[in-house]
C-alpha cells in the first residue's frame, strides 16, 4: 500500500512574538536607563584687549597643559579661589583659555571656580595679541 507523501507546508515565522519582545526590551531600557541632571553653568563671554585684560577683572589664563596663571604668576585652583576669597568677591573672574586648550578642560576649570561664588567670565584672546 502506498500513501501519497504529504504536501510540505512552509512554516511561517510569527511576527506577533517578536514585536512583543521588541516593547519588552523597549520598556526595560526606558526604565532602567539614567537621566542625567543637566547643569548649567552661568558663564559672560568677553574679548581680552591686546595689553591684556581689563583691570577690573581678576584675570585666570587656562594653559595648553592644564597649568593656571593668575595674572603673571603660575597657579593652582586653590590659589585661584584664594585670591578670590581674598578680593571678596567684588570683582569678576575672567578665565582666558590658550589656544589648544579642550572645552573640557575649560568646563573642569569652571566647574571648579564654581563654589567660589565669583561672576566668571570666559574670555579669549584677541588675534592681535596672539
């Protein structure tokens, strides 16, 4: 006795499972991800003239190499919020960035004048004077 072999039939991939597994993964990463909290940092924009800053403004200059100078002298943040402290905060800090200097750097130098209290103002260099 022979049987007629069976037509084979295409077995169909159910789509219907993998959208419910797709807004698994999508609720599981909207909850457990973190929101940052954004700050922001309060900062004036200034050109420095080609003899230097204005002598109101207590003048930060941010080195290619991270180091500080606080007019003419070398720095640190310490001495930096010193002399702010020192001048009581009457005059506003302008942070001059060098050239190749990061953005980074300049938000960590921020960041870090932040608790001084001080206005800080973020200057640049004129092209004359470089």
């Amino acid at each position: 006795m022979r049987l007629a072999p069976r037509p084979l039939r295409r077995s169909r991939v159910p789509l219907t499972s993998l959208v419910d597994v797709v807004l698994c993964l999508l609720f599981f990463f909207m909850l457990t991800s973190q929101y940052l909290d954004w700050r922001v940092l309060p900062v004036d924009l200034a050109e420095v003239a080609p003899d230097g800053a204005a002598p109101s403004a207590l003048t930060v200059l941010l080195l290619a190499d991270g180091g500080l100078r606080l007019g003419e002298q070398p720095a640190s943040v310490t001495d930096v919020i010193a002399a702010i402290r020192a001048d009581a905060g009457t005059r506003p800090v302008m942070l001059v960035p060098a050239r190749g200097v990061s953005v980074q750097a300049t938000v960590d130098v921020l960041d870090a004048l932040a608790p001084s209290g001080a206005r800080v103002v973020l200057g640049r260099l004129d092209e004359a004077a470089s």
